[in-house]
C-alpha cells in the first residue's frame, strides 16, 4: 500500500537496456500495479561501449518502445521519454549527437566506470587495499565533477554508486568523508545550472541498505540551495518498480523538500509531496 501520493519513478529500465530483462509493456503494467502516477524509461546508453552494446540499434528500440507505451497506457499512467547517458563525458561529440536523434522528456546523467575500465561492480574489492579504493574514488569523484560541469543531462544519478560494491564486498572501512569539498562542488554546479539531484533507491534492496546518495548528500543538497530532486527504483525487474520510493519520498522530506520533480520535454515539472 502506498503511503504518498502521486508517486514518481524515473530510473527504469526495459529489455532494450543490455542488463534489462522485461519489456516497456510488462514494465508499465507493473508500474501501475504498484500505483505509480508517473514513470521514465531510461534504458542505459553507456557512451563508452557504445560499440560493445549496439547502442545505435538499442537507442531506437528503446524509443520506439516508449512511444509504443505511450499510445497504448497514457491513459492509466504518464509515461515519459528517457534515456540513461552513462560516462557522458567519455565521449562528448558521441553522446550530444546521440541526444540529437530523439526528442526526450528526461536525460539521466551517470558514471559507472573509470575510463576504459569495467564497471565499479566488477572490482575484487576484497584484494584491494584501502588506498587503493582510496584512489579509486578520488577518480571517481572527479569525473562526476566533470559530469556535473558538463551540464547536458536533467539529473544527477545515483552519487555515491561504488558504494554499493564496496559494501557488498564487505570493506566497512572506507569512509567518504574526505570527499565532502568536492561533493559540495557538484552540488553547487547542480544548484547553479538548474538540475536536479536523484534519489536512488536501489540500494535499499541490496547489502548496502541505503539510498544513493544517503540522507545526508540530500540534506547537503538542500543547504546549499537545491530545489529539483527526482526519485527512481532504477528498476531492471517488474518486482522493482516503485521499490523504495516511498522510502525515498520520507528522506526528501526530513530533507525539507516540499517537492519531487519529473521532466517534460527537458523541463522541470515539480509536484508537491503528499500523503
């Protein structure tokens, strides 16, 4: 039973994602099973790979299955135009063409690995040393530095996303409290360019048992002048639509957002939070 009203989830993923496992159609059914007012699709374009993948192929189905669902549930639920840009920066004149093939509603902004390296899940955490994670996330760090400066996307996804790995693995002795100068940074370009931060709720079904970014990122974001915040389950499961949003609409309010946001055609949509 959902306890807040008019909820948002915009970070889900359809069988055109190259992780996905369900289709737009059995994703939206599940969408309004579990009483979701508004919803994107953000299949994953992962600049990087974008060869390995066939992005040019995925990108079209994946919006050709959008408009699909659109036509055909627009009228249980509002179903919004995304895409996922991982490592955007990557590859600069890749992804702003790539952007140019179709018109969105909503573009989500990620990293998931360091240049010409694997995905942060894929590291033996376990065999590395602490400095070596260390040095890991000082990297990691400042890409999404470079993401937040290069401004082309709608939301800040999931900050804090090795984390969920790090944990996973059982290092309990990393901290990010060091990082603190340079996430402030992030949010200040954030508040300064007019995006949004998102509230990712994936880890609240995963060993992490957290959001990403944790209450305290939201809460920092809010100080320093955020207004727009999204939520997404980051669903690639039926079972996961809206999973965790709830959760993630009680953080925004202890935070003091009186408001979620969603987009449409690339501009901010706010809807007050309600039980």
């Amino acid at each position: 039973m959902a306890i807040y009203k008019n909820r948002i989830d915009l970070h889900m993923h359809t069988s055109s994602s190259f992780d996905g496992n369900y289709s737009a159609a059995q994703m939206t059914e599940s969408a309004i099973a579990h009483e979701l007012s508004t919803i994107a699709f953000t299949d994953h374009f992962d600049v990087d790979f974008y060869e390995r993948h066939n992005l040019g192929i995925r990108q079209q189905t994946s919006y050709e299955d959008i408009l699909s669902v659109i036509e055909n549930y627009s009228h249980e639920i509002r179903i919004l135009r995304g895409i996922e840009m991982g490592q955007p920066t990557y590859d600069i004149p890749l992804t702003e063409k790539s952007l140019e093939r179709y018109e969105y509603d909503f573009v989500i902004g990620s990293i998931h690995n360091p240049r010409n390296q694997p995905d942060y899940g894929d590291f033996d955490y376990a065999s590395l040393s602490q400095n070596e994670i260390y040095s890991m996330l000082d990297n990691y760090f400042e890409e999404e530095l470079l993401l937040a400066k290069w401004n082309g996307f709608d939301t800040f996804a999931h900050l804090t996303y090795p984390m969920r790995y790090i944990v996973q693995a059982g290092r309990n002795d990393i901290e990010l409290d060091r990082y603190g100068d340079i996430t402030d940074e992030i949010f200040r370009t954030l508040v300064a360019n007019g995006k949004a931060l998102e509230i990712n709720t994936s880890g609240l079904r995963q060993p992490i048992g957290k959001t990403m970014p944790t209450e305290n990122y939201v809460r920092r974001f809010k100080e320093l002048g955020g207004e727009l915040l999204t939520l997404g389950s980051d669903a690639h499961f039926t079972d996961h639509t809206g999973a965790g949003i709830d959760e993630g609409y009680a953080i925004a309010e202890r935070c003091g957002f009186e408001y979620v946001t969603y987009f449409k055609n690339r501009k901010p949509v706010q809807v007050k939070i309600e039980k």
